[in-house]
C-alpha cells in the first residue's frame, strides 16, 4: 500500500513540475503557450487532452482564465506566484515520495 502512495506522490509532483515548466512557457508569451499546447494535443482530438491534462491542462486553464480576467502584467505577477507555490507543492510532494 505504501508503495501504491509513493508512486502517486511521485507522479503528482512530476506533473506539478511539469506544470510549472509549462507556466514559465506563459510567462514569456501567451501565444507559445497556447501554441504548444495545440500542438500536444492537436485542439480535436479529445483523447490527447484528457491524456496530457496532468501534464499541462491545470496551467493552460489558470493561464487562460488569467489572460482573460487581468492586463499582461498583472497576469504575469500571478503566473509568478503560481509558479512559485508549484515549486513548493513539487518539493513537498517529492518530500513525500521519499518519505513513502
């Protein structure tokens, strides 16, 4: 059973990194960042979004809602936050990896 825990805090915190690359991609263009996840998931087909959705999906929807709702530059002071508690939540989950 402990293994089973140690294999999904892995697997999450890999995601969170994952993540947190893909938000630094925002941070320098909101076009490279749109653009690359069209190209991962091919923008129809269903199956690859929800494949690569840990991957890459939770920072596409808050880089997206961000852009949307805020300027540019009040949009990247938060991506910067958000991808600073990423880091944190990554650490913490590999934290846990090796604890389990």
């Amino acid at each position: 059973m402990m293994d089973i825990l140690a294999v999904v805090c892995g697997a999450i915190g890999f995601s969170l990194i994952f993540n947190m690359f893909f938000s630094l991609l925002y941070l320098l263009s909101k076009s490279a960042g749109k653009g690359l996840y069209r190209w991962v998931t091919y923008d129809d087909f269903e199956l690859l979004t929800i494949l690569i959705f840990p991957f890459l999906g939770l920072t596409q929807y808050v880089a997206s809602r961000l852009y949307e709702k805020y300027n540019w530059f009040k949009a990247r002071i938060i991506l910067i936050l958000y991808s600073i508690l990423l880091l944190i939540l990554a650490i913490l989950f590999f934290i846990l990896f090796d604890l389990l």
